[in-house]
C-alpha cells in the first residue's frame, strides 16, 4: 500500500503542472464545491467575508466499497494561514475544519480538521492535503497528492483546459487507495473536472465529476 | 506678438496636470482565473476608473480612469494587496485599455 502510494505520488509530483488550488474564493465572494463519484460525494458552500477567511457549511457522504455510507453534515471555516506571491507563482497553506453530525454506518458528532499546501503558476499546479475525518468508531483520515498541468496558457476569460492526477490514501475505506487521473477545464469563475478513480481496476473503477462554481 | 508670448509664459508656469488615463501593474502571484476575478472585481468597484483589464499570461493589471479623475499609485497597489497579491511594478500610462490591449496583439503578431 505504501509502495503503492508512493508510485502514485511520483507520478503525481513528475507531472506536474495543473489549475487552481483556492479553498476559497477572493474577498466578498461566495464558492460552491462538488464531488460525485461513487466512493466520495460532497457539496461544500461558503461565503469569504475577507481574503483570508471563509465560513460556511458542507455535507459529506462516505461510500466504501461494499458498506453502508457515513453521511456528514456540518458547518466549515478555511482559513489562508501563509500565501507567497512569486513572480510567476504562487503557493498557499491552507486550514480547513468542519464540525457536526455523522448518520449512517457511524453516528455521532463527527470532526474533520485539515491542512492543505498547494503551488501553482499558469501552467502547472501541485498540492498536498492532509485530513481527519472523525466520527464516533469512524476514523477514515486521508492524504492526498495531486499534479498537473495546463495544454496551453489561456487568458483569463477563455477556458482552459488541464490534466490532474490525484492519489488519496484514506484509513479504514475500501479501496483505500484511489487514483484519479482527470481532465479539468477552467474559466473565469468555474471549473469541471471529469476523472475516472483507479481506472485500470476493474472492479474499483469508477467515474468521478467535480464541480467548482465562485461569484 | 507680446500678448501670446505673455499667454504662452503664463500656461507654461500654470500647474497643469494631465491626469494618467490607466493605471498599470505587473502582479505578482495572479496565476488563476480565480485570482484575476477577484481583482478584477476589486478594481470594478473603485468609483475613479471606467474599466479593468487583467492579462494573466503577461500578470498585467490595468485600471482606467474616468476623464479628469486620478488614483495615486500607492492606493491602487494597496487594492491590489488587499485582493491578496504583491505588485512588483505599478505606473501611470497614457493609454487606454483598447491601446494597451491592441498593443499587446501586435506584440504576439510580431513574434
């Protein structure tokens, strides 16, 4: 497993180049967040009263393999703890964590702190998250790496199309290791991305849609 | 003859000021779409400029300035920082964002 996701990091990190890491969007703006797939479903909405600060609420459901899921429902803040301005880069430390209530499989308050750093330049992006994500008997803590890399510079107003690759290892879950090459398109205020989760496993492949929206 | 030497002395001594037409500002740290709209929205609601302009290949910013209005280039780097990014250089250009955006196409012709 570990030698798993350290062929997967590499291939992470080796590719790197890829799109925009923001937790959150600028000052006065609110983001919604998406991710369906089989294993992970989430719907997360904030509101950032600063550049500095987000607050809002968020519902997570976790899927494994062959269990019955683990719904999450609570409220989140992120916070930008350090921001670089490079001169043509830039890089971030990111603190998110989320309170609430688990139903399902596990029940109970549940809890799910996290720190993400993330680079990026026009072209190529990178980014390492750590998070807990806790409920009474649950413990599915999770790391992940993604890379990637842009086909071409775009204006700002033009869509720009990148391709991601992620791997998350995540506790007690099955598959505990997943792999998600993606292609993700981007413009001025949204972003799709379209993967397949360890697409040369047939039975743990599936398809994956996050969708990122800020205004 | 006298008179429009007078007239011509006097204009010169007269404190006239042309007021920049945009503002101008290599960024440091806009590399995303996301970024650009937050400045972009920043610089939209300052109530002195009739447009904004963000080219993130270039990391350009450019504010235009209403006729007879002006921004001192300390306040606009400060919106500039208060959107979250650094500026690594910021002048008054006398040029409107149509100019500097025709300029910057016959840039990429020429290359």
């Amino acid at each position: 497993m570990f030698k798993q996701l350290s062929v997967a990091f590499l291939l992470a990190v080796s590719s790197l180049h890829v799109q925009s890491a923001a937790l959150m969007g600028f000052e006065d703006s609110y983001m919604l967040m998406t991710e369906t797939g089989e294993y992970n479903q989430e719907v997360m909405f904030n509101y950032a009263p600063s550049i500095h600060h987000a607050f809002g609420v968020e519902v997570m459901r976790m899927s494994p393999k062959g269990m019955r899921a683990t719904t999450m429902t609570g409220i989140n803040y992120t916070g930008l703890i350090q921001r670089w301005n490079l001169p043509s880069a830039q890089a971030n430390v990111w603190f998110m964590g989320s309170v609430g209530e688990a139903r399902g499989l596990h029940h109970g308050f549940s809890y799910s702190p996290s720190v993400q750093f993330d680079y990026e330049t026009t072209r190529l992006y990178f980014l390492a998250k750590m998070r807990m994500l806790r409920a009474p008997g649950m413990n599915n803590d999770m790391a992940a790496v993604q890379g990637g890399f842009s086909f071409y510079e775009a204006d700002f107003d033009e869509t720009q199309p990148w391709f991601v690759l992620e791997a998350k290892a995540i506790k007690n879950f099955n598959p505990s290791l997943q792999v998600t090459p993606a292609l993700r398109l981007i413009n001025k205020n949204y972003f799709l991305e379209l993967g397949i989760t360890n697409p040369f496993n047939k039975s743990e492949r599936a398809p994956r849609l996050n969708l990122m929206f800020t205004y | 003859m006298k008179n429009i030497l007078i007239i011509l002395c006097c204009l010169l001594a007269s404190p006239i000021v042309s007021a920049a037409t945009s503002i101008k500002a290599e960024v440091n740290g806009m590399v995303c779409a996301f970024c650009a709209k937050g400045i972009e929205k920043k610089l939209n609601a300052m109530p002195e400029g009739q447009g904004a302009f963000v080219d993130l290949k270039r990391r350009i910013v450019v504010l235009e300035l209403k006729p007879q209005q002006n921004v001192s280039l300390d306040a606009f780097t400060q919106v500039i920082k208060e959107a979250g990014y650094a500026v690594d250089k910021v002048e008054n250009v006398e040029q409107s964002i149509a100019e500097i955006k025709a300029n910057i196409k016959a840039s990429m012709k020429g290359q």
